[in-house]
C-alpha cells in the first residue's frame, strides 16, 4: 500500500513525464518537418481539412457572438450614454480576446476531435505501424503537415471570426437598436491600432499549434483498447480547452 | 537470413519473451505457432523493429537491426513487406491507392510505371478491377488480399504475414493460404507467418517454430515438426487439456 504522499509523488512524477514526452513528440514533429520530402500536398489537403472544413461552425459563431455583443454592449454603455463606443468595444474585445479563443475552441471541436479520432483509429488498427514498416516515419506522414496546416490556418479562421463577428454587433447596434452607423466605424477607427489585431492573430497561431500538437498527441497515444480511440479524443478536447484559456491568459499579460 | 538471438521482451512487468533463438531461412516459409497470448505478433514485430527488445539481438543479412538508427533501420526496412492481422490499409486511400502508396512513397517510378505495377499486383490477388473501392466499402477477405498486395508493391526480400487467416471463414482461410503459397512460388520471398491455423497453415509452411511459455519449444521443417515427440508440441497439436502447457 503506498502512502498518500507517495501516491502524490508518484502521480506528479507520471505528470511530468507525460509533458516530456509531449514536448519530445513536438520537438520530433518540427524535425521531421525541415527533413525531405516537402509534404506541401499533404499540407494543402490538411488546410482544407482544418480551415475550409471549420468554416461554415466559425462564421456561425462569429456572427453570434458579434450579435451577443452588440447587444450586451449597447445596453451597458447606454447606462453612461456611451453608446457611440460600441463599435470600439466590440472591435477590441472580438480583435484581442473573443475572435482567437472562440475560433479556437470551434476548430478543437470541429477538427481538432476529428483529428485525435482519426489518428488514434490509425493507431488502433495497426496503420501506424504500417506506415513505419514502410520505411515511412509517421510522424512525418501524418503530425507535422497537420501542424504546419494548423499554423496556417488559425490565423485566417480568426480573422474571418473578428469580420463577421464585428458585422454582427453591426446588424445589432446600427441596424436594430439605432446606434449611428458612422459612429460605429468610427469609434473602432480611432481606437483599435494595428497591435490589436496582430496580437490576436499572434494568439491565434499559437492556438492552431496547441490544437494540432495536442490532438496529434493523444490520437498517436490512444490505449489499444475499444475505448481507446473515444478515451483519446475526450482527453484531447478538454485539454486543449484547458491549454488555450492558460496560454490566452499568458500572451495576454505579456501583450498588453 | 534473419537471426533472432536471446530476445527479451516485457511489458508491463510481464515477461512476454524469455530468451529466443530462432534462425529463419532465407527463400523459405516459416511459421511460427503457438497459443492466443504466448508472443507470436511481438515477436513478429521485433523482426523489423517494429518493437525493440529489452536484450538480445535480430540479425537481417548479418546486421543487427535492434542497434540500428533511423536511417539505416528504414533502409533494412524496404526489404521486408508486412500483411497485419486486420491488413491495417489506411482508410482514407482506395485499394489501389494503398498498394500504389509505398511506390509512390520510396521509389522514382513514373505514375505510368507505379499504375502497372498496382494492377499487376491487384491482378495476382484477385482483386483486378476492384482498385477503386475503399478499405471500409470491401470484406476481410478482399482488404486481407489488398493488404497481401501492398506488402507485396516493392518486391520484398521477406514478407511478414501476422495471422493471415484470422477472422476468415474456413475457405477464405484456405484461398489465402494458397495465394501466399503462389505468391511465394512468384517471387521466392523468405516468409514468416504467425499463426493458429492447424494444420492448414502447415500445407504452406517449409519450417515450423512453436513459441511457449516465451521460447522456442521446438523449431524444424514442417515434417520433423509434426513428428515431433515434444510433449509441448504433442499436447498444443492434439489439442489436449493435460498436458505441460498452461491451459486457463
């Protein structure tokens, strides 16, 4: 019978060691992806896959939550007879916070599941160990084309969330609750610099990394079990969730 | 041809190998039998690293492969074609797209060249005409003859076949049998085949090694074997409860 303590112990120690190896499994996939041959098919086919796909859920989403916004926003700056601001505030907010961890957390359910699936039924059914018998590394094949795709693509989905999401609070503010449209535009011209937006794009690369890297991972490390693959896919979700809303909190503080 | 030497193998706390010797010869089938659980797959998969050994060696043409780094392992690598035990085709490809995948992948053919190769492969497995249909759209038996086919694409040196028959019914085993058998008389691979398949599988198999309780109990050609007065293999062939082997 172990101790509590060593029952603590022993748990931070498999902790640790399950970020070693993760950090190990990224530092692989980057290796692998400066090693011939140049998988740009493959590339191109997982930016279809993780941005065309993801598409229809992040404009869904970001015209909403622009329309959520506008409406919330109109009815707290009317208390200070600010209603001239909305278009500021929720350009800010969707530029700097919402657009990034939103399209985040739609593209880790939308693909990054679909991802961690894919790869874990891969592992399940023995076609990983095809691919290395085959001479043809895996990690190559399948994690690092899902990366550089993931970086790619982030940034384009977030920027398509922070559009639609502004012209949502529009339809909200100007075309439904009377707030000028000029104001709107103009408000948001005077306010939001150029540092708004690439530090939500900056944000959003590093959560297309998150979201591949992760998933990738846990499909690799399904247990080779009937729940292997659904255990994988829940695990990689959450953690991702989990991942993007610390890693938000941290490039925030040191962006502001 | 391959060399297994003092191979080690544990998992989990459990001692999976316990010290194997084991010489397969080259341009010969050997099948290596044995009860559900006792090592077969494992060791099949040490002899192209697919798994590493705690201790011990696997010798390809004399090089030891459990040493070797990625790149001179990819390169022993290409000698060997593997059939696994569900064909293991990637799902996202058709059946001409898996066979045509190692071509495409580790070769300089031209679409011309891989596109005859595919067919002529498909052709020899029964399966001509069938290239445009995806793993989940065929049977067991057609994805385990697609997966025969692709271990075949680049010619291999050897072939690793990890129970070719299981899940099949008793005729789909028997067609499978004969088309390894084939496929050995065309191009004259060293064979490996793990299996439970008795005695069918012995009506291939020029050699015959039996793993037990994680060593070889008793390796020799397919006659000696079957005469063989080892009280392990007496009692795994008879099918008896009594006997030296655990039986739960």
């Amino acid at each position: 019978m172990l101790s509590p303590l060593a029952r603590i112990g022993r748990f931070s120690l498999e902790q640790l060691a399950g970020m070693g190896r993760m950090f190990l499994f990224l530092f692989s996939a980057f290796a692998w992806t400066f090693r011939p041959p140049a998988r740009l098919r493959l590339i191109v086919y997982h930016v279809r896959s993780i941005g065309v796909d993801s598409l229809s859920v992040v404009l869904l989403s970001g015209v909403f939550t622009g329309m959520v916004m506008g409406l919330q926003g109109y009815y707290s700056l009317r208390k200070f007879n600010a209603e001239s601001f909305l278009g500021s505030a929720v350009a800010l907010g969707l530029l700097r916070e919402l657009g990034p961890v939103l399209s985040a957390f739609m593209v880790t359910g939308r693909t990054g599941s679909a991802m961690a699936a894919e790869i874990g039924s891969m592992k399940v059914t023995e076609q990983i160990d095809a691919l290395y018998s085959m001479a043809i590394n895996p990690i190559q094949y399948l994690v690092s084309p899902r990366i550089i795709a993931g970086l790619i693509s982030m940034p384009l989905l977030t920027a398509i969330f922070d559009v639609v999401g502004i012209y949502g609070a529009y339809l909200v503010g100007v075309g439904l609750l009377g707030v000028s449209s000029g104001s709107y535009f103009a408000g948001m011209e005077s306010s939001v610099v150029f540092h708004d937006v690439w530090s939500g794009l900056l944000k959003s690369v590093s959560f297309g990394l998150i979201i591949t890297w992760v998933c990738c991972y846990k499909g690799f490390n399904a247990p080779p079990m009937a729940t292997g693959v659904g255990q994988a896919t829940t695990e990689s979700v959450v953690l991702c969730f989990v991942l993007i809303l610390i890693w938000d909190y941290f490039m925030t503080s040191v962006m502001l | 041809m391959i060399k297994v030497v003092d191979l080690h193998k544990t998992f989990g706390g459990q001692a999976v190998l316990k010290g194997i010797h084991l010489e397969l010869e080259a341009g010969k089938v050997t099948t290596i039998i044995g009860g559900s659980g006792s090592g077969k797959t494992v060791l099949l998969k040490h002899l192209n690293a697919l798994l590493l050994p705690d201790r011990g060696s696997v010798l390809v043409d004399g090089k030891d492969i459990t040493k070797l780094g990625e790149r001179e392992l990819n390169e022993v690598r290409r000698k060997f074609g593997v059939l696994f035990q569900g064909a293991a085709l990637l799902d996202s490809m058709t059946l001409y797209d898996n066979v045509a995948f190692p071509l495409r992948e580790k070769t300089k053919m031209s679409e011309n060249e891989v596109r005859k190769r595919v067919e002529e492969r498909l052709a020899q497995v029964g399966l001509a005409g069938m290239g445009y249909k995806y793993p989940a759209e065929v049977s067991g038996g057609m994805k385990k003859r697609a997966g025969l086919a692709r271990a075949l694409a680049m010619e291999p040196e050897i072939v690793l076949f990890d129970e070719p028959t299981t899940g099949l019914d008793p005729l789909l085993g028997k067609s499978i049998h004969r088309l390894i058998r084939k496929m050995h008389t065309t191009f004259g691979f060293t064979g490996v085949i793990v299996s439970h398949d008795i005695p069918e599988v012995f009506e291939i198999s020029d050699r015959v090694a039996m793993l037990a309780n994680g060593v070889i109990a008793e390796a020799g050609s397919t006659q000696e074997f079957v005469a063989s007065k080892n009280q392990v293999v007496r009692q795994f062939l008879q099918g008896d409860m009594e006997g030296p082997l655990t039986v739960l």
